[in-house]
C-alpha cells in the first residue's frame, strides 16, 4: 500500500477548516455574481412589443402571436424559461434596451410550466381599410418620441399623439373599398396609404 503524499495530507486538513466552494442553497439564499444570466424577465412599463425579442431567440423560447378576439387586437409575447439557453440575445436585441432583461433569478424549477411563463400584452394598431396589423400603440409612440417632430409629418404618428393627449378627433366614416385620397390621412398601412396616392395621380391626371 503506498503511502499519501504529503501534498494531499495538506489539503485534507485544510478542507476541514476551510469554507466549502459549493453555497448552502436551498437551505440559505444564493445570490449570484452581478453578471450572471438568469431568467428573462419584460419590463411591462418599457416593453414596446416590437417583437425584436422573439424574432432574434434562437430557441425559440419566446412566443409572439396576434389575437382578434371580441374585436380587439392584441399582440401577446410570452417567454418560456423551460425552452431558454439564457444566450442573452433578447436583451442585447432590444430596441428599448430595457423591455426584456436577464435576471438573476437562477432557481426556476416548476411542477407546471404555465407557473414560470412571463408574459406581456399590448394593444395593436391595424389598417382600417385591409385589416393588417401595423404595430403595437406603445411602439408607434415610442417611434414617435425618437424622431421628434418630424413625427408631425406622418399621419399615422399624428394620430396616435393625439389619442396620447386626449385630444378628441372627428369621427371617421368606415373606409368603403376603393380607397379614397382622403384615406390616406386615416389609419391605413403603408401598402394602402400607397394605392390612395397612386389613385390620387392617377385622378389628377
């Protein structure tokens, strides 16, 4: 039988007086180091719903989809902890910078998985002669807060400026195919807005 090495004595009789390099979680919390990649969480308060986040996810841990349901248009974003690889390429790929965040919430063991989901809604804007969704009302206003006032020069931004400052606007008739010149200062998607100058040429010649 060989006899130890007096190197591995050493660090026997250390191991006993020293600190363990494991921590007594779960029994005492852990908080992890300040750059650890825990659970994405959104910040319902910053979150646009551009969609950026879900689009960039390779995998394809956040869910985006479009409801029309009782009429009222609704994008939903919902992100799953059980599919993520905690990559953080939600967060570098958010245009807010601030819409989705890694935690540091590191314990995310469930029974049920709809327990972990974190999810965020917002309301959505669609043309009103074809239907097509344009985007989220906080991320118009958030295109139209970067621009400035040249966001005055857009129709469909005007718009939602005034809806943001309560200002009453005239009732619109319900647009009645084909589109009118008058259309294009309603909201309408930029393919609409289009064929309603087009037509408007075409008219004038």
């Amino acid at each position: 039988m060989k006899k130890p090495k007096v190197r591995e004595l050493k660090e026997a009789v250390k191991g006993i007086f020293s600190k363990p390099y494991t921590t007594e979680f779960p029994y005492k919390p852990h908080t992890p180091s300040a750059r650890y990649r825990g659970r994405p969480m959104y910040n319902k308060d910053v979150c646009v719903g551009c969609g950026a986040c879900s689009q960039v996810c390779p995998a394809k841990a956040i869910d985006m989809f479009d409801s029309f349901e009782d009429g009222v248009p609704v994008r939903h974003l919902s992100q799953h902890p059980a599919r993520c690889i905690f990559c953080g390429e939600c967060e570098r790929n958010c245009i807010t910078k601030e819409g989705i965040k890694l935690t540091q919430q590191f314990d995310i063991a469930f029974f049920d998985e709809k327990d972990t989901v974190d999810e965020v809604q917002h309301n959505l804007v669609v043309c009103r002669s074809c239907g097509e969704v344009i985007g989220t009302e906080k991320h118009l206003r958030w295109v139209s807060k970067r621009i400035g006032n040249l966001s005055f020069a857009q129709p469909l931004l005007l718009t939602q400026l005034m809806e943001e400052l309560q200002i009453k606007t005239e009732y619109e008739e319900k647009v009645v195919p084909p589109i009118q010149r008058t259309d294009m200062l309603k909201v309408v998607c930029p393919k609409c807005r289009r064929v309603a100058l087009i037509s408007d040429e075409k008219k004038g010649k």
